[in-house]
C-alpha cells in the first residue's frame, strides 16, 4: 500500500496514440513512453480524445466513467469520460462529438477551439476519474493550453507541468481574437500567449511549463539558434534553464526482425540468413526483379524538412550509373509524389514508388532493405534511422538533430551509420557512394549489420531519464 502511496503519478496528456489514432511521431511517443514508465514504477496515465477512427472493437472494451462540462471561455461544453486498460497501462478517451466525431485528427478550421477544450477538459476529467497527478505532461501545441491553463487561472496546488516540443514548426498561432472567443483567461495573464499581432499557444507552454523537453539533446541545442527556432528562438532562451532534450526511443515489441508477423523471414544479430529472404520477398511483392543487388529505401513523410530535394537532385544519376534499386514508402506534397511517380517511370526494372501509408509494407521495406536514406534537413529526433538499424537496414543521414544524436559516422572505422553534414546533393551522393561501396565487401557489411542490430534504441533509457525528471519537480 505504501509503494502505491509514493508512486509518482503523471498523467500523460496527448493529441494522439499508437494504437488508437495517430498521425506521426507523437502518437509513437505516445503509445511506447506511458508503457515504459509504468514498468519503472510511475503510476503513468494517459489521456486523448475519443476521435470518430478510434475502431468499434476498441470502444468495445472502455468503460465509461461520466460527464461533465468543461468551460471553454464563457460558454459550457459536455465531456463524457471513458476509461480502457491495456497492457499495464490506463487510458482516458475525452468524449465530445462536435470536436472530435470527424473524419481526421487534425486540419479543421477550429483546431484552436477544439483543443483549447481538450485541455480544459483534462482539469475536469481529474475530477470525473478520481485520478489527481503530481505531473501533467503535456506535448505539442495541441496541448500546450495546460501549462497556460494551470499557471494562470486553475492554480491547483501540488501539480506541476512538463511540455515536451517533438516538432516546433507547428506552434498553435491564431488571431488574438480567440483569447476571449475559445481561451478565456483573464486579462491580466493573457500576456503568455500574446506573440506579436497574434497568440502562440507553443509560446505559452513554453513560458508556463515548469519544464520543458524536446526530443534529443542535438535538438534542444538547435531550437536555442534563432535560425532553427521558427521564431521562438528568443522564447526558449529565456527559459533554456529549464529546457533538457531526452531522445526517443522505438518500440522494440513492434520493430523486433526475430518475431515480426509482416516479414518472410526472422533474423537477428545472432543470424542474419533471414535478411536475404526478406529482400527477395520484397523484390518480388512489388513487382522488381529479383535480385543480389543493394536495395535502397526511403520510409518518409515527402515533405520538404524530410530532404526530398536532395534525393530529387542525385537519385536519376545514381541508378543511371550503378546496378542498384530503390524503394520508396510514403505520402506528402504533391511535386514530390509526382516526382517519384515520374523516377520509377524512367527506371522501371530499378524503382518501386509506393506513394501510400502502410504499416505492414513498411516492415517489409525495412526488412528488405540494404540502405535507408535519412537526409532530413532538420529532425526533432527521427524514428527510421533507429528502426532501419533494427532491420540490418544501414542509415544514410544527415548529421541535425536527433539524427546525430542516434547515428556516429562508420565510413572511417566504427560508427553505424554514413553521416553527412552539409545539406547538399554532392554531399548525400557521397554518403550514399560510400554505403553501396561498402556492401560488395560481404565480411565489413554483415559485421555493420550485426553491430546495428546489437544497439539499444529501447525506450529504457528515455523511461529512465523523464522518471528521474518527475522526481526533481
């Protein structure tokens, strides 16, 4: 009983979650770090809303608790309160038809108004579970109002908060109108949110939190350059005393080559004979000829920070000049879906261009690969980097942000990843030349390939570190 009495007790605010509704990274963090926590003794809870793709089977299995309103500036909102248990870890879905019974997470216009009442409605879900935190941790802009909100106009004794920024080029900035349309502070403290001729809800929480985190160390150092801040940059410096960087990690269970349900074959660092089965699977799922040649893959949103156009401006020339194919995996701008489209057209025997997001087939493109390019020009932290060093899948990245934090350089000697720095073309092709150089020598690339799968990128560490947090605050 005395151990449940100390336990720490957070509860882990979010917009999205693996497996319930995700868009991207966040809802990564958010389905593996709670499950971490918890196996590290804190009692950590997670809440998100009830969003229209949450599957009826899913729903099936919640419990619901009650209702109440949540205020939302001068008016009155219905919350209903539904509760599910799942692998150690217990999650409350924030039901409202009007905000969240639609077909996406995100893109609508009111977007501010519907989290400015999802994080309201995390106040009033405490009091409908019975569940009061010692630590709210909020991430991203969606719930960025918490901070603001318990700072400046809940003042609950015993509760602090912590903001993790997995990406700071979506801050939550609306007209200064909505302060009194959807925010409802009063007056005297509106000043955390006012940013220029608007508000900024990223700015708020950043000033508010008692601290804040972002995803690699790496990170946390570029978002103090003005340059890499998207205008926040004289924000986090005059809070850099609270702001750490704590790299993610990946889910292991799920990205595991040994016991992986979406692969032709297992393998591991202990026997890497499965891996060739898996690049001939692939080969021959999508349509390329099948064979012994390096495979080069891409699993990315196709976005301009992703580094599209450095792959756009060598990757005609590389396939022109060497016997190798590519496989690209994902959706994003429609230039750079086009481009693609038009790559594998011009090299049919040598390009898949999978313009499409599929789980399963990304296992098998991870599985199936030999190279993953990473040449983002910038990155919060990055998942593929780690996952394609899971999968003997060996990383070509770009040395920004939680890249250089989770890939050391092995063109000269140890490391287990090609690195580069400059965000140029040449600079990628030579990375990429060296990477496919390599795999001829049979005996150097197996060895590569066992050291990467031999890393740790298990959530243990990242679990260690925000525990050690919570207990400071």
């Amino acid at each position: 009983m005395t151990e449940q009495k100390n336990k720490i007790k957070v509860l882990f605010a979010t917009s999205e979650c693996v497996p319930f509704a995700n868009t991207g990274g966040l809802g990564e963090v958010s389905g593996s770090l709670p499950e971490a926590l918890v196996s590290k003794g804190v009692d950590c809870r997670v809440i998100m809303p009830l969003y229209e793709k949450i599957p009826q089977s899913v729903r099936d299995r919640m419990v619901f608790m009650s209702t109440a309103n949540v205020p939302v500036a001068w008016r009155n909102q219905y919350m209903g309160l539904f509760q599910l248990k799942q692998n150690g870890v217990t999650y409350y879905f924030v039901d409202n038809e009007y905000y969240f019974k639609r077909a996406g997470l995100y893109g609508y216009y009111d977007d501010g108004e519907r989290f400015s009442y999802f994080s309201r409605a995390v106040f009033e879900a405490m009091e409908v579970s019975g569940f009061y935190p010692h630590i709210i941790h909020c991430n991203d802009w969606q719930t960025a109002l918490i901070p603001v909100f318990q700072n400046s106009l809940i003042r609950r004794e015993d509760l602090k908060t912590v903001f993790t920024i997995h990406n700071i080029e979506y801050q939550g900035q609306y007209s200064t109108d909505a302060l009194d349309s959807i925010i409802g502070l009063p007056a005297s403290e509106n000043r955390f949110l006012e940013f220029g001729d608007s508000i900024n809800l990223m700015k708020g929480a950043i000033e508010c939190a008692n601290e804040v985190t972002t995803v690699s160390p790496t990170y946390a150092q570029e978002l103090r350059d003005p340059a890499k801040a998207f205008g926040l940059g004289d924000i986090i410096n005059m809070n850099a005393h609270k702001l750490r960087g704590i790299t993610n990690g990946i889910n292991t269970k799920l990205y595991d080559p040994k016991n992986d349900p979406y692969i032709a074959a297992p393998f591991g660092p202990d026997d890497v004979s499965g891996k060739t089965a898996c690049r001939h699977a692939l080969q021959s799922a999508i349509g390329l000829p099948v064979k012994d040649v390096p495979v080069i893959t891409m699993i990315s949103r196709l976005v301009a920070p992703k580094g599209i156009d450095l792959v756009m401006e060598i990757m005609d020339s590389v396939l022109a000049s060497r016997d190798v194919q590519f496989v690209v995996l994902g959706t994003g701008d429609r230039n750079y879906e086009d481009y693609f489209k038009g790559l594998q057209e011009r090299h049919q025997d040598k390009v898949r261009s999978l313009i499409q997001f599929n789980g399963p087939l990304s296992h098998m493109v991870y599985a199936g690969g030999s190279v993953i390019l990473v040449p983002s020009r910038s990155e919060p932290c990055g998942l593929t980097q780690m996952i394609g060093c899971r999968y003997g899948n060996i990383p070509v990245v770009r040395q920004t942000g939680g890249l250089a934090d989770t890939i050391q350089d092995c063109t000269l000697g140890d490391g287990s990843g090609f690195v580069f720095s400059q965000f140029t073309g040449e600079d990628l092709r030579q990375a990429l030349t060296n990477a496919l150089d390599r795999w001829y020598d049979e005996d150097n690339w197996k060895a590569l390939m066992v050291h990467d799968m031999g890393l740790d990128f298990s959530w243990d560490a990242s679990a260690e570190e925000y525990k050690k947090l919570y207990e400071e605050l």
